[in-house]
C-alpha cells in the first residue's frame, strides 16, 4: 500500500522529479483498479464465477430472464454442454457454479431444463400482467 511515508520515499528514490512521483501514483492507482475489477462475483473453494458473468447469473435468477447458452447448460446440470460451450475460464471454474446455484439459487430455477423453462415463464407472467 502506498502511503505519505512510501510516498516520502519514493520521491527521494526518483531523485525528487514531481513526474517521477506521478506515475509512482498513477501506478499505485491502477493496481487498485485492476485487484477491484479481478474480484470474483462468486468464491467456492479454489474456484471462482467472474465478476463479467455476475449480471447474466442475476438477471436469470432475479428476473427470471433466460440466460445464454453456457449457463443454460449449468442451470439445466447438462454437464457436457456446459463444458463444450464455456470458454476456457469459465471451464476452469464450473464447480463454482454448481456451489452457486446449490448454495444460493433458489431450488425452483436450476436442476433440470423443465425448472429453467418454468422459471424463465414467470417473467412472461409478469411482464403481461402490467
């Protein structure tokens, strides 16, 4: 973590120049950036859901919005597809997803692709109701 006394000493490392410093700081700022934006949406184990993929897996399970191929596949537990259509990260980490829905999906929306049809129907339900 870069504080006043890493900043004090940074400047004289740098022989003083305020650009020098700058860039210590913009530097410091972007690593910052970059830990946030690496942040898993969801942790299980070694295995984590990317941030990226956190907007697709709540507009499925809170507004009953049907999600892409990939996790169509996940939530209708269709090991093999689920495998042939995740990119290489998503690959790596699917026993994050199955801990996801298990753990903390609502049991009606995952399981089989008759629950994905039936809860991705609810939302039709309501949007006529309006």
């Amino acid at each position: 973590m870069l504080t006043a006394a890493n900043h004090r000493s940074a400047r004289t490392r740098f022989d003083g120049s305020p650009v020098k410093t700058i860039l210590l700081w913009r530097g410091a700022i972007q690593q910052k950036e970059n830990l946030i934006m690496e942040r898993p949406f969801y942790l299980f184990r070694s295995f984590s859901i990317p941030e990226r993929m956190k907007a697709s897996i709540e507009r499925y399970v809170i507004g009953h919005v049907e999600p892409g191929d990939f996790l169509c596949a996940v939530i209708d537990n269709d090991l093999s597809s689920a495998c042939m259509r995740a990119d290489d990260e998503n690959l790596d980490n699917l026993p994050a997803y199955v801990a996801y829905f298990y753990n903390d999906a609502p049991s009606a929306c995952w399981g089989s692709k008759e629950k994905r049809l039936a809860w991705t129907v609810l939302q039709t339900v309501a949007a006529n109701m309006k």
